[in-house]
C-alpha cells in the first residue's frame, strides 16, 4: 500500500529524514514509532505530499504522490496535526463544506459515518462546544468521508483522556477489521501501539531503526523474575551456574539456552534459596522500543 525509497528531507542544518525506505503492506495496521523529533510528522507529511522531500521516492498503491498526487490521495483519509474547524458551525455543516472541498457525500453515507465515530447525538451543535475528544471524533469521520483505503493517523490519542483512547483503540481495530482499511498511524502510546499492531517502524534521528514484525525479533530471549531471599548472591549465583546469561534491574534475568522455568526454581530450592516467585515475563513492546533505541540487549 506504501511504499517509500530513500527519502531524505532536511530543514535548513537539521536532518529530519536520511535516506529512510519503508513498505507498509496492504490491510495491516502499522505502527510508526519515534521519539520527538524522530522524522515521523515529516514522513508522514510527505507520503500527504504536503512536505517535498529532497530526494526518494514516494508511492501510495503504485502511484507516485508528487508525480500523479491527485490519483495517489484520491482513497487517502488523514488526520494530520491539529485538525482544524470553523468552530462557530456545527459539526455537521463542517463535514459539509469538507465534502465541498473534496468530493461529494450522500447524506446516507455522512449519517453512517457520524453514528461510527459516536458523534450522531451531538453532531448539529457548534464545534466551539466540542470537547478534544469529540474534536478529534469529528476529524476522524472527516478523514473516512472519502471512502478511503489507507487511513493515515498523526498521534491520534494524543490529548485524549483513558476513555477516549479506548473508544479511539477500538475504532481503528473495527475500521481495520470490519472496513478493510490499511491503517498507518504514529503514537507515543506504546500500549496502545502493543494491543493494535505486529508491524511496526521504529525511527531515531530521521533514520530508520527497523521495520517489521516486532515480535519476531528476539522471541528466542525468554527472560523470568526471580524474586528470592539474598537476592543478588541468588542473581550472580544463577548466573554462575549458567542457568541464566544476563541480569537486568528489577530481578529480571535471561534464561540461557536449554534451560527452563522449572529447572531454575529446582536450583534456587536446592541451593538453600526461599524462593518468593519464579515466572516468565512476557516481552512489552515497551522493553522491544527501548531495546532498539538504545541498542542495548537488555529489558529495561
């Protein structure tokens, strides 16, 4: 669905995107991930063609954005920094003169999209009366009034309260899952980045530190907490015996090959150890992030 080689893009001396390439495939939900500053909004606001890079390529379904940009957008919705309306008419007559602007809407397919994105109750008042929430609700029914296929979201939870990042979370999996759409969206929401995607981007300094199932990366690092009385001569002692071959902060430890839950909890017993917990530890997308920021092998 997009597909972008060797963009680059800089703002006077500061490098926002060096030569990144980047597939997203078709039907997924894909995650771009990124510190502040990381070139994820610069990305995003080329593949929107509203930031000429300065060299590579760019294509959505096959189509060039900057060569043929009106046939590359033309099933492209977006929620692309602060969304903006004429806060003095209503929801409504905003999303009206959106269609104005784009392409026409039946009033069946404006109904349906409104009752989606749960503003149906309160889509006649003024927008100045909106809550962020709501705000960002109505974005999001402006972004699907194209009938689009790729929906394209910028940090579409930031501001918003638990409530409203559920209702959020759960309307990109239903639009994904029911709708088909392939969805690509930025967070610093790494749990909500965890329960919605395997694929991902992560990027640092405009530069691209992976991209791909995130999961699959390191799955054959079992790490388990050990939590026991004499704690660290229990840790150097584990580590000693070759049970485990790496200790983190937090009683954490990486078991080493062939060995097992059990076989640990067996040794500490054994050994004289009052064993509190012995249990895996499921990996985070959070441990995975920071893992390849910092390019360290460890959880943290």
């Amino acid at each position: 669905m997009i597909s972008i080689r060797q963009a680059s893009k800089r703002f006077g001396e500061r490098v926002a995107v060096d030569d990144l390439s980047l597939e997203v495939p078709r039907g997924v939900i894909f995650g771009l991930l990124g510190h502040n500053g990381a070139g994820k909004s610069t990305t995003i606001g080329m593949l929107l063609a509203q930031v000429l890079p300065d060299a590579g390529e760019l294509r959505i379904n096959g189509c060039d954005v900057f060569a043929d940009r009106a046939t590359a957008l033309a099933r492209v919705g977006a929620i692309f920094e602060t969304p903006a309306f004429y806060d003095y008419l209503s929801g409504w007559r905003n999303l009206r003169i959106f269609c104005e602007y784009t392409a026409p809407a039946e009033a069946e397919r404006m109904h349906e999209i409104v009752k989606l994105v749960g503003l149906e109750d309160r889509i006649h008042d003024r927008v100045s009366v909106y809550s962020h929430g709501m705000r960002q609700r109505l974005a999001l029914a402006q972004a699907l009034l194209p009938n689009p296929e790729l929906l394209i979201l910028d940090e579409p939870g930031d501001g918003l309260d638990p409530e409203g990042i559920h209702e959020m979370r759960n309307l990109i999996l239903r639009l994904n899952r029911d709708w088909g759409l392939t969805i690509l969206f930025s967070s610093h929401l790494l749990s909500e980045v965890q329960q919605l995607c395997t694929k991902l981007a992560v990027m640092r300094e405009g530069r691209l530190l992976f991209s791909g199932d995130w999961r699959e990366l390191g799955a054959d690092r079992h790490w388990l907490r050990v939590r026991v009385d004499r704690q660290a001569e229990a840790e150097r002692a584990l580590l000693a015996s070759g049970l485990v071959d790496e200790l983190a902060y937090d009683s954490r430890a990486r078991l080493a090959q062939q060995a097992d839950v059990p076989a640990v909890a067996a040794w500490l017993v054994a050994h004289g150890y009052r064993v509190e917990a012995v249990h895996p530890i499921e990996r985070t997308l959070e441990d995975f992030y920071l893992e390849t920021i910092h390019g360290s092998g460890c959880l943290r």
